[in-house]
C-alpha cells in the first residue's frame, strides 16, 4: 500500500480545519454552515504550484534524453482494435442470454468491465495525441474506441481531462475534484461506498456542473457515430445482436466504473491516503502536500499503465509503452515518492478507512487555464495550444 513519506498527524481526522472557501457550484454554502462544527473537515488547501511541471523540469535537466520518449506509440490502435472486437464478440455470445442471468453479469464484470476500462484508458492516451500524429486521426479514433461503451464520451472526455492537466487541483477548474457538495454527503463509510459503486455517474455528471465546454463539430460526430451503432446492434442485425448486446455493452461501462479492481484507478491517482503535518495542512505556510500518487502493480497491463500517474503528469507526451522506461531512466525521482500496489486495498481502504475520504484532495483556489474553451470564471481558453502540448 502507499508509503509515508511525511510524520503522521496528532492521530485524530476529526480536527478542526480551515472551511471549503467557495467552489464553482454553489455548494460553498452548505461548507460555511458547517465551519463551526468540530467533525467537520476540510479538504487539502494550498498556494504552492503544483509539482509536476517543476519535476518535469528537474528531470529533462539530469537526464535530457527523455524527451525521446515522447510521441505517438502505433502499438495503441492494435489493442484498441482488438478490445473492440472482443466486447462484439461478447455482446453478440450473449444476444439470447437473460439480462438477469449470474452468466450475463459474470460475463460482464469479468470481461465487459475489464475491457471498457480498458477503452476509457484508452480515450485517454488519445486524448493526449498518443496513437496518431495527427490530431484529426486522433479525435476520429477515440470515437471508435467509444464504440462499446455504449455512450458518447470521448469527444467530451478530452477537453475535461486536459484541463485536469493543466489546472491540476485548481478549484472551480479541475472537474476530477469532489465538489464541497460531494464530500458533505458522501464523507461516511455509507456515503463512500456509494460513490466507489456509482462513481462513473459522478465522473459523468460533475463536470457540466461544473463548467461546460463547447459543443463542436466533433461532439456531434461522436454523439451522431453512437447512436447509429447501438441502433444498428438493436434493430439492424438480428442474428447477430440484440437489445441484451447492447445492454451488455452499457453493463460493462457501469461495472467498469464501480466496484471493480481496475477502477480503484479513479480514487488512488489523486486522493491523498497520506497522514501529513498539521502544518503541511495549512495553505498559508506554502509546505506542499503529495497529491499524485502511482500505482505499481500487475494491473497496469490492462489499463495501459495509467498507474504510472506521476510519470504521466510528469510526462503527459510520454505514451503508455515507455512511462516504464522513463520511470527506470529517473528512478531517483520517483523512488521516495508514496505509492500504491493494490488498487483492490485502495477501494477497500477509501470506504472503510475514517482517515480517508472525500475530503482527501489537494485544492488550489486560483490558476490554471481550461482547454477548449468553458465558462468558467479566471479560464484561458486555448485550444490550438492544447494540440502541442498534450
């Protein structure tokens, strides 16, 4: 499991900390009602930058030939092409099998969920321009792998998820952030065990609370191309699919996101499962807390190593196959950092474990920019740059 790297608190969770000073959805309210109660806890506040560009910096400056790693891996349309292939597969084995059988959900959390993780993983890489060098190809072929999951997502997806990168922890801008709403309600064991089984809603659902970006030509295309293929897997071909193939499909989606080990990704990239000092704890002293944290574990195999989050937001131009080998090339850059190895535990610690919870975010109330556009207060919309620099 993660690795302290701090001394531990005072042992108590339940301290008294600053109150939640506003967030992009009105729930600021809710916080400043609360500021006087002594159970109530506050997420991580800070003015310090966030680490990864400093780092980034640091490591091109000891070992200068990383920046050879960057660049588009052709390895990527492979997989996706076959994981595609294989959820057909199984949508059209399971076209005459009861929504309701043990078989249809054993089928789909074991190999539905695992694969549509797999292709939400894979809009991802996509989203930073790592399985073509064109930009165009790129958007084009995050809507095919789009494809099983039943739903347009990745045209929204990538806007949001490189804001995440440029706006890391910045509230109001970066939409993977529990809102003070969130974390009011769900910061019990009850309250997170609820968000570890629904959380791909919430992933779906807060960011246009957040903010909304623009809908373009490519989200139509992205809307337009999903439609017509759960359409034709419904109506179309019946001695291939059936409406159970599509729900297999959209079961695979829901079960990727819930209470499944490879989604234990969501909640161990950012959430900080580390005691930290009071002092770190206070914004005003500018003593950073640790807000990115990697997985190293056999699962990355399927997830296109996204456990190597340090290394990604480090090096986001660094695809999938080489974050290894950047993490081997600048060992002693992420040697001492805490970590995870079973994002399994992760699951299991975030719901049962009181020191941990929704609360446990870093959060920044200015910088950052949006890219793509966005109606966000103090946002820079840019979206040319986003191309070169994803």
């Amino acid at each position: 499991m993660a690795r302290s790297v701090t001394a531990t608190t005072n042992g108590t969770s339940k301290r008294k900390n600053r109150a939640v000073n506003g967030s992009a959805d009105g729930s600021a309210v809710a916080s400043s009602k609360l500021e006087n109660d002594p159970g109530y806890r506050d997420f991580f506040w800070t003015y310090t930058e966030e680490p990864h560009r400093t780092r980034r910096l640091a490591i091109i400056k000891a070992h200068p030939e990383v920046t050879k790693l960057c660049g588009p891996e052709p390895l990527t349309k492979y997989v996706v092409a076959g994981v595609v292939a294989l959820q057909l597969l199984c949508a059209h084995l399971l076209r005459d099998t009861s929504f309701w059988s043990w078989k249809f959900w054993a089928v789909g959390y074991v190999i539905g969920a695992t694969s549509n993780q797999n292709l939400f993983l894979a809009i991802h890489e996509i989203s930073h321009n790592l399985a073509f060098r064109s930009a165009m190809a790129n958007r084009l072929f995050a809507i095919f792998a789009n494809l099983p999951i039943g739903v347009p997502y990745s045209a929204s997806f990538r806007p949001y998820h490189l804001t995440h990168h440029k706006s890391l922890g910045v509230d109001g801008l970066d939409t993977d952030l529990p809102t003070a709403l969130e974390a009011f309600f769900l910061d019990s064991i009850l309250g997170k065990a609820f968000f570890c089984t629904f959380q791909i809603f919430f992933y779906a659902i807060r960011p246009i609370t957040v903010y909304r970006v623009p809908f373009t030509w490519v989200h139509w295309i992205n809307l337009l191309i999903q439609l017509g293929f759960d359409y034709v897997l419904v109506y179309c071909l019946p001695s291939f699919f059936s409406i159970n193939s599509l729900l297999y499909l959209l079961l695979s989606s829901f079960l990727a996101g819930s209470l499944h080990p490879t989604a234990g990704h969501f909640i161990a990239e950012h959430y900080v499962y580390e005691k930290v000092l009071p002092e770190a704890r206070d914004p005003s002293n500018n003593i950073p807390v640790p807000e990115t944290f990697s997985y190293y574990g056999p699962l990355n195999l399927l997830t296109y190593n996204v456990g190597l989050h340090n290394e990604h937001h480090d090096f986001p131009a660094i695809p999938w196959t080489r974050l290894p080998v950047l993490h081997e090339l600048a060992k002693e850059f992420y040697a001492d950092l805490p970590h995870h190895r079973s994002w399994t535990y992760v699951l299991w610690r975030f719901i049962f474990d009181e020191e941990v919870g929704m609360r446990c975010r870093v959060k920044r109330k200015q910088g950052g920019r949006v890219v793509g556009g966005g109606t966000a207060v103090a946002k820079v919309a840019d979206w040319k740059e986003d191309e070169v620099e994803a």
